[in-house]
C-alpha cells in the first residue's frame, strides 16, 4: 500500500513539473524575416539563438551598412538582410550563393562607368574613387597599385585563373605573400564588384 501511494506521489509530481517548466517563446510568422542591426545575446550565439555575424553590405543595395546574418548566410541573405538590391545593381557579376564570414565585405556593383583603372595615370588611390576590380584586372593592371609589385600582381591573376572569381576582398589572403597586413594595405585600392 505505501509502494502504491509513493508511486501516485511520485507520477503526479512528474506530470506537475512535466506542465509547468518554462517554455521556449514562440515567435510570430509576422517576426520572421526581421533583421535587427542592434546585437543582443541571442545575434552573439546566446543559448537560444543561432550564431550571427555581422557583414558590411556597400554599394547598390537599399541600405547599405553593417547588418546580422545567420552564421551560415550566403551573399544573397546579405543583400537581402541591406533591404535588397536597387534596379540598377548588377546581381549577375556576383556570386549570389557565396557563403560570407563574420566581419566580410559584400560590395554590389552598379551600371558600368569605364574602365577600373581610371584615365590612365600612374596610380589609382582613394582620391580617384576607382579601385581595381581583382577579378577583371591584367596582371599590368594590378602592379599599379600601390603595394603590389609584378610578382604578387601575377600571383594574383594565376590565383584567379585556377580557381575562379574573387568573391570577397579578404579572399586575396588566398594568395601566396599576401597576409593581413598587405590585405589591409590593399582594401582602398582594389574592389570585388
């Protein structure tokens, strides 16, 4: 009799504590899809929450700025995540289905303007505000920038010859002789449109 009424005992207390534990917030169909720009716990890879990082988006995109992406978010959940590209963006010079990592560079390019060397001077720079596009750019091309010599200028193109398009700026660290230094050096001269 006593096993009995322990037994009840011990089932009831398993069904109240089986009903009354907290539950995970249910999110609406109308929150889906939202992206917010402000970090919290859960953007950072909190215990509810998948992994977030945060990708710059520039160029020919609705809002262009820094915005939190899923971990594992391709270039087009990027762009979408910027409010989407503008009519005159040209989607079909990028690869939409790229993955992208934390602290990446989406550039969206827009109408062809000439060429992305400039009118022929010596060096482009800043100033000018025409970078090299790294994945048309001749290896001639490439060695006006500053920084970059005729060995890393042909490593550059033979790189890209082998293994295709430049997705992102950072991808130059692909490249033999080109660390974190040299990339930063780089970053106002050169663009992956």
């Amino acid at each position: 009799m006593l096993a009995a009424l322990l037994l009840i005992t011990a089932m009831g207390a398993g069904v109240f504590f089986g009903l009354w534990r907290p539950r995970p917030p249910q999110v609406s169909s109308a929150e889906e899809g939202v992206v917010s720009l402000e970090p919290t716990e859960l953007d950072k890879g909190g215990a509810l929450g998948e992994a977030r990082i945060m990708v710059h988006v520039s160029g020919r995109v609705l809002k262009p700025g820094l915005v939190w992406v899923h971990a594992d978010a391709r270039v087009g959940d990027v762009i979408m995540a910027a409010g989407g590209a503008l009519s005159d963006a040209r989607l079909g010079d990028i690869n939409l289905a790229a993955p992208v990592v934390d602290g990446g560079q989406v550039m969206v390019p827009g109408p062809r303007t000439g060429s992305a060397t400039g009118d022929g001077g010596d060096q482009i720079g800043p100033a000018t505000d025409h970078r090299v596009n790294i994945n048309q750019a001749t290896s001639q091309e490439l060695e006006r920038v500053p920084g970059l010599g005729p060995v890393l200028a042909r490593r550059i193109v033979d790189y890209r010859d082998a293994n295709g398009l430049f997705y992102v700026v950072e991808d130059l660290l692909d490249v033999s002789g080109i660390g974190e230094k040299k990339l930063a050096g780089l970053r106002d001269y050169v663009a992956v449109p």
